[in-house]
C-alpha cells in the first residue's frame, strides 16, 4: 500500500475536521474578544499544555524500534524546549497567562470546564491501552498538524486584543515548530505504515483526537460565554458543583457523567496524567 497516499489524504482529512474549524476558533479570529475572554480561554487550555509531553513520553516507551523512538525524542527534545531557548513550552504558556492577568497560583483555583478533563483522560487512554500506532496518529496528525492550523485565528484575535508579540510567542512559536513536527511524525508515520489495517489504526487514533479536540473547543466556548455571567450567590446548584469539585481529588474516580457536574480543577486533572499536581 502506498503510505503517502494514505498521509495526504489523512492531512486534508485533518485540515477539514469541525475540531480544526470549530466556531468558537472562527469566533476568536472575527470577534473582538478582550484579554478577559483569553484569561478564560488560556486558562482551561493550559492544562492541555503541561500533558502533551506525558503522552509522547509513553509513546516513546512503547514504540517498536529505535528508528520510531529517534523521531518521537526528536519532537519531544523540542518540547522540553530545545527549540525556545531552554524554556519548556508549558513555561512559555504560563508566561502568556500572566500577559491575560493570571496572578501566582491562579491557574490552579480556576474550575475546568469538564470536557478539558475529558481531553486529557481520553489521550491518556489512547496512549496507554489502544495499539502504539493509534497513538501516532493522535499526537502526529492529531495534534502536530492540526496545532498550525488552529493557531492561526487564535493568533489573529491576541494580536486584535493588544498583546504583544512576545507575550504570544507560545502560540507563534508553534505554527512554525508544530509544522517541523508534523513532518518529522510524518516520516516516521512513511515508514511504520505498511498495511491497510495499520493506515486504518492510524486514522482511527487522529479521529479519536479530532472528536475530544471538537468538545474540547465546545467546553472552551462555553466557559467563555459563562464568565460574563457570573454565579449568582442564590445559584445553589453551581455553589455546590464549585464545592465539590474542590473536595474531589481524583478525576480517575468519576464517571464521565458524574464528571460533568462536578467541578474539576488542574491539579486534579494534571494527577490523572501522572504528573504532579501544582508544577507548570
Ligand atoms: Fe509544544
Ligand atoms: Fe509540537
């Protein structure tokens, strides 16, 4: 089978997905938004942020030979920040956050939007259990080619907002670095895929990524909309979601459902990535 054929239609698979052209991505690049609705924004993304390493680093250990183990360090040497003058992009990320008025330790008293959760939790999963090259595909196509392209309003919206271009770099640094990623994941990808069952693992996995990246983007526009309308001290019901979330240790022990009701905050969510709860 021809693994380049598979690849060019897999990357325009990509380009086209409702997760890559999602109305809230198209909203941020037309509307003018203030640096209230990034603070929002940045701070349900970041969690994303500080786990994408952890899911490379267990592709990394189960990859089947050295050839497929060299491009994946190649992409994660750059994400510990080889490429950004020794600051690891999680570090770049938090440096935006103090731009939108995140103050020390803010990041972690934000209550999450329940899908941000479901993101991490599901590549966690697909990384873990699902074939290695499930794996690939969510984080070469399903991250490393959709990244550039979804940046792109986002970037157009922060600059229309007033932040300067050094405190965006996170986010221009990645159109360009996420393209030599892509394309190195994508050589790797050449190489592994033979058979059509093994093209199909790899689609399988940028879907799997594509469909959590689409409610990803949902929870994000929905908690921008919600923080123009704060909680009303009389609105019980969301006291009690806030309260809770904030006595909930484990997200690994909520069912998706429960999940959903109750709040869930980033050390939660960076501790059912196995990372530790209050690090950036
Ligand atoms: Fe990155
Ligand atoms: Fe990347």
């Amino acid at each position: 089978m021809q693994a380049s054929e598979f690849l060019r239609d897999l990357r325009r698979e990509i380009e086209e997905h409702p997760a890559v052209n999602h109305v809230f991505l198209m909203r941020v690049g037309t509307t003018p938004f203030t640096r209230e609705d990034y603070r929002v924004f940045g701070l349900n993304h970041y969690p994303l942020v500080g786990t994408f390493c952890r899911y490379m680093e267990h592709l990394l250990l189960r990859a089947p030979d050295s050839e497929s183990k060299s491009w994946i360090a190649k992409v994660l040497v750059d994400e510990y920040g080889e490429g950004s003058d020794g600051e690891d992009h999680a570090h770049l990320y938090r440096k935006y956050l103090t731009a939108c008025g995140v103050g020390p330790g803010e990041e972690d008293q934000e209550p999450l939007d329940s899908r941000v959760a479901e993101f991490i939790r599901e590549h966690m999963r697909i990384v873990t259990e699902e074939p290695f090259l499930v794996g690939l595909g969510a984080l070469g196509p399903g991250h490393e080619w959709a990244i550039p392209k979804m940046f792109v309003p986002i970037i157009d919206g922060l600059r229309r907002a007033g932040f300067t271009e050094r405190e965006i770099v996170y986010f221009t640094l990645h159109t360009m670095q996420d393209q030599d990623h892509g394309r190195w994941l994508e050589e790797a990808l050449s190489i592994m895929v033979r058979t059509p069952e093994q093209a199909a693992q790899v689609r399988r996995g940028a879907m799997l990524s594509m469909e959590a990246r689409r409610k990803f983007w949902d929870g994000v526009q929905s908690r921008v909309v919600r923080w123009r309308q704060p909680v009303h001290l009389w609105d019980v019901r969301e006291r009690l979601r806030l309260w809770a979330g904030r006595h909930q240790p484990r997200i690994s022990q909520l069912s998706p459902a429960l999940g959903a009701r109750i709040a869930v905050y980033r050390p939660q969510v960076r501790a059912a990535a196995g990372l530790e709860p209050a690090e950036g």
